[in-house]
C-alpha cells in the first residue's frame, strides 16, 4: 500500500520535471528573444547584452532551465547591484512588462478563480449526477430522451458562446441581472452573487453534459451486473439497491474525472474569466497571451500543469481506498 | 471543458465497442439502421451542408460579389460606431447574413471559408491522429513487450497533461507562419493516444482469438495476421473513433483561435470571428449568433452522427 503511493508521488514528480523541462525548451527555442522586446524600440546593441547578463539569458540552456528550477524552491535575484530584482520563493519567473514577480500575480488573481471554480463543481457535479442517474433510471422514456438530448447541447455548446448568449440575454435584453463587476463577498454580497452566476452557469454546463452522460452509461453498466441481480435477488427494493450497491461503482471513474477537471479549473477558465472579465488567473493567462507577456504564461502553464499532475495522483491514492479492487491488483 | 479533445477519452472508452471475434457489419445494415433515425438523418444533411458550404466557398463569394477580405463601407454606419445599417445585423439582399460591424465585411462569405479552414485543420488532424494511432495502438496491443512499454508510457504521459494550456502555451510561442498548419501538429501530438489506447486494448483482445490463432497456426507472418485478421475487425472502431474525433478538434480550433493563439486575421475562422464579436455582442448580436449558430451545428451533428454510430455498430456486432 505505502509502496504504491511511493510509487505514484514518485511518477507524478518525474511527469512534472518533464513537464517543465518541456515547458522550459519551448520558450527558450521558440519564442522571440524577451531581451529585445523588453528594451524596445530605441535599443542599442549594448543594451540588449545588459538586459541578457541581468536575465541570465547568456547563460546555457541547462544552468538556465536549473535557475530556474531552483527560484521555485529558493528563490532567486535577477542582476547585479543597485538594478538587482529580487524575486522570493516560490519564485515562477518574473514579467518585466508589468515589473511584478509571476508568483504574485497568480496569487492575487486566485481567488477569483478559486470561488468560480468551487461554486460551479457544485452545481455541475449536482445536475451531472442527477441528470445522469435520471436517464439511467428512466432508461427509454421521455426524461431520459430530454436529459441526454440537454446533455448534446451541451458539449456542442462552446462555452464562449453559451457565455455571450446569456450575458446577451439575461443582461442586455431582459435586465435581470447586472454586467458582471469584480467585487469581493464582503464588499456587496448581492452584487457579488449575481456577477458570479453566469459564470458559474456557463461553466457548470459543459461539465454537467459531460458527466451525465458518464454517469448514465456507468450507471446502466453497473444496473446489469451480477451483484445487482444478487441485491435485488435477496429483496431489496429499487431505491435501496441503487442507493447502495450501483452508485459506488458507478461514481469512481467521476472521481478521477473530476480530480482533474477541478485542478484545471483552478489554473484559470481561461474563456469563461475572458468573457465575462472577471480578473481570475484564466484571465491573466490571456492577457499575457495579448500582450506576449513569456514569464506569465509559462509560470501559469506550469502551474496548471503542476495542479492536474497533483490531482492525478491525489485521486490515484484515494482509489486505492475507495475501490478495494485497485488495491488487489496492486498488491 | 467542451473544447479538449480529452472528453474524446471518456466518450470512448473500449466499453461496447467489442468486435470480439464476430464478422464485421456489413456497411448496408448499418446505413439502414442509421437512415431510420430522423436525427441521425438531419446532422447528415447538416454535415453535408456545411461541406457543400466549404468546398464552394469561392463560388458563393463570385455570386454574392464579395469576397472574404472584401470591406463594405456602405453597409454599416460610420456615425454610430460602424453598427451595420438595416435590421438583423445588415441582413439584406446584398448581405445574406448580414456584415461584421466595424468593416462591413460580408459574414455569409467569412463564415462559407470559416468552414473551409475549420474543416481543413479537424479533417486533417483527425487523419494523423487515427492513422498514426491505430499503427501505434496495433504495435502495442499486438506486440505486447517493450514496445507496448515504451509506447504505453508515452501515452500516459501526454494524457496527463494539461493538453489545452499547453498547445496554448506552445502556439503563443510558436512564430506565426503557417497557422493552420501549426494546429494540426499541435492537436495531433495531444490527439493521437485516445485513438492509440482504444485500439491497442481491442487489439489485445483479438490478438488471443481463434481466428487469429489459426491465421498463426497456419504459418501466416506476424504483419499478416496484423493486416489481414485484426484491422478488418477494428473497422467498425476506428469508424467510431474518426467520427467523433472531428468534432472535437473543430471545438478545440474554434477555443484556440477565440482566444487568439489559433487561426490568426485575416484568414477567417469561426473562433476568431466569435472573438472578434465579443466586443459587439450587446449592439450586434447575429455578429455572434451566426458563425456562433454554425459551429454549434456541425459539432452537434458531428457528434449525434458519431453516436449513433457507435450505437449501431455495436448492436450490429452483438446481434450477429
């Protein structure tokens, strides 16, 4: 048991080296020199050797790529002297565009994404497994027909466009709700509910169409099993049976779904915070897109990427409790 | 998210789509079946459509007199701000559809070569990654040993990942060049492993066969028996697999290019026009009604087609 958690942490840290390793060689191969657009247009050669030695970009490759591993963990100093730029740990770069440490930005922006990620899971994972334990149930009838067929609009849906719909709709036409502003709870616990519903909404909707779907054809799986016919063979009744003998079957692969899902919401909805401006991670990452700001999108992938391969592995872990037959086939 | 093609894992899970053994459909069974479900029936005309709307693109521009560059001053009103003059977004006879505030660009026209491009890119990759993951799924099921290892573990790997950041990340660092292109080396490379695990679990499975067993008492080479006996009976999967795997690289263009590190202007793209709509949407709303309306519809289709296939196609394999 303890071996094969050793074994999982021990696979996600080497997924994530690579993954930054990875990350790393794309913005040093193929991205255009950060030194000359950080100097700009009225640049002398002399300058950009400056800006060079004081990023560290004369460097090789693999003192870099260390540099900047080891800013994570210890933190680092950009320059020399009197310009020297210090950047604390958990250092992830540092934007020279905005003159802020990368870690900082991300912090700041995270409770936004943070609060639209928590209060859509919620909603999805309450319709997704609802809707998809509806259908299963009423397999064939008009329910079923209805959820499913809510559930192909859904992940046909883009969710930029399901944005624009409802925000055009509920805000421009019928003035139910106001634009979307960024206010804290504490500041207008109104105002603060009711710019983060459609988010929360448009969000919820994709996710939920996916996971009804998953739950119903998991759900009709698990119906037609042996066991199933044993439960109900001993005379227990349907609500009974479904309750404590399919659900948990039917429920562990969404676990793992929703690990991951969850963990890339908090690296930022990138199109859900655009569209509605709500200043999330997902937002910066786009704006540092707009403006070719490097540092911040990659210290923003890496963090995503870092999110995803940590809640990989927390579900993996969690598996071997909640799904005693992982932990035979392991053993 | 609708948009990463890893929904693609989930939805086709080796669950069903067993060909365990048994003859493959026929093709005219399967269209029968398939002609009898009216929904089946319509995303085919839509798909069909929207091809039709691609391959003459340039025709259409020839009898509407504009082309997809084409400004269009005098369709939309310098003095409010460049809203299109007339009812529904500047539909009229001149405009089908109407024009893009700003530059009266003709939207019927951008969106017939948005078609053009979004299909070229999903078409494309969706041909890579189902060649390229059948030739590695059928190495790994067949061959078992290190190959499978090596290849397995590659696959693992890019599953893990963060897919969608990362072909963001990638394609922002990526110099701008041939765009369409880039997209589908990106969306191939984070495509190819759901293709790729699919087959290789079903060619484990039919690997220990009878059928295959006698094609290798028989003396038949190893390429053989990969060729002759294991890939007629992944058809129907692979079918499956295409079928689905192109709405989604559709979804997956349209996200990359709204958020700007896709197709890039002025080629037209659907994404990219949505995005471009974003800052219009309370004055000019059919700006993202309409190309917002097409994409939803060939995804949709795409995916009911897709569906319903599988249903088939395993009903097919169960019933005989």
């Amino acid at each position: 048991m303890t071996l094969t958690i050793l074994r999982r942490v021990l696979a996600a840290v080497g997924v994530l080296l690579l993954i930054s390793l990875f990350t790393f060689l794309i913005f040093f191969w193929l991205s255009p020199d950060p030194a000359v657009q950080i100097c700009g247009k009225t640049c002398t050669p002399e300058r950009i050797d400056q800006i060079r030695t004081q990023l560290g970009l004369n460097l090789p490759f693999w003192e870099q790529y260390w540099q900047f591993l080891s800013g994570i963990f210890t933190g680092r100093t950009y320059g020399e002297g009197a310009a020297a730029i210090d950047c604390a740990a958990p250092c992830l770069g540092f934007s020279f565009q905005t003159n802020e440490s990368v870690t900082d930005m991300i912090v700041a922006r995270m409770p936004v994404s943070v609060t639209l990620a928590i209060g859509a899971a919620l909603l999805w994972l309450l319709a997704g497994i609802g809707g998809g334990l509806l259908s299963a149930v009423k397999q064939g009838t008009g329910w079923d027909r209805g959820v499913m067929m809510t559930a192909l609009a859904g992940i046909s849906l883009p969710n930029y466009f399901v944005a624009l719909l409802l925000q055009y709709l509920l805000v421009v036409q019928l003035r139910w709700l106001p634009f979307p502003q960024s206010v804290t709870f504490a500041e207008d616990p109104l105002l603060w509910f009711q710019s983060y519903l459609m988010p929360w909404l448009v969000l919820a909707f994709g996710y939920a169409a996916m996971y009804s779907r998953i739950v119903r054809t998991n759900v009709i799986d698990t119906l037609g099993q042996n066991f199933m016919r044993t439960a109900r063979a001993k005379g227990l009744d349907g609500p009974i049976v479904l309750r404590r003998h399919a659900l948990r079957p039917s429920l562990t692969p969404v676990v793992t779904l929703f690990g991951m899902d969850f963990a890339g919401l908090l690296g930022g909805a990138l199109i859900t915070e655009t569209v509605f401006g709500l200043n999330g991670v997902g937002k910066l990452t786009a704006d540092s897109i707009a403006k070719n700001d490097q540092p911040v999108i990659m210290g923003v992938t890496l963090l995503a990427a870092a999110l995803v391969v940590v809640a990989n592995m927390l579900v993996d872990v969690a598996y071997t409790y909640l799904d005693p037959r992982v932990r035979v086939k392991s053993a | 998210m609708s948009t990463v093609p890893s929904e693609l894992a989930v939805e086709t899970e080796p669950k069903g789509v067993l060909p365990t053994g048994s003859a493959p459909t026929p093709a005219r069974r399967v269209i029968t079946t398939l002609r009898k479900s009216p929904a089946v029936v319509v995303s085919v005309c839509i798909i069909v459509f929207i091809v039709l709307l691609a391959v003459f693109a340039p025709v259409l521009s020839a009898i509407t007199g504009w082309g997809p560059y084409d400004y269009d001053p005098s369709a939309i009103d310098s003095d409010l701000g460049g809203i299109p003059i007339g009812p529904l977004g500047g539909i009229s006879a001149e405009h089908w559809l109407g024009v893009e505030p700003g530059n009266g660009r003709d939207i019927l026209v951008r969106v017939a070569y948005g078609a053009r491009v979004s299909l070229m890119i999903a078409v494309s990759a969706t041909l890579i990654t189902t060649t390229f993951g059948v030739i590695m799924g059928m190495i790994a099921g067949f061959f078992g040993g290190l190959a499978d290892q090596v290849i397995s573990r590659v696959m693992d790997f890019l599953m893990a990942f963060p897919s969608l950041i990362f072909m963001i990340a990638l394609l922002s660092a990526l110099p701008a060049g041939n765009r369409p292109a880039l997209l589908v080396l990106v969306l191939s490379i984070f495509g190819w492993p759901y293709t790729a695990r699919v087959i290789r679990g079903q060619t484990m499975s039919l690997r220990n066969s009878e059928f295959v067993e006698a094609a290798r008492a028989s003396g038949a080479r190893p390429l053989k028996i990969a060729f002759r006996e294991v890939l007629p009976n992944l058809r129907g999967t692979i079918i499956v697999l295409a079928t689905l795997a192109v709405p989604s690289y559709i979804g997956t263009e349209a996200g990359l290019s709204f958020l700007g590190v896709g197709v890039m202007p002025p080629t037209p793209s659907w994404g990219q026009m949505i995005s471009t709509a974003v800052g219009w949407y309370a004055v000019d709303p059919m700006f993202f009604l309409i190309p917002g309306t097409f994409l939803f519809l060939t995804v949709f289709s795409f995916t009911v087609l897709g569906d319903n296939l599988r249903r088939v196609l395993d009903a097919g394999d169960a019933a005989s």
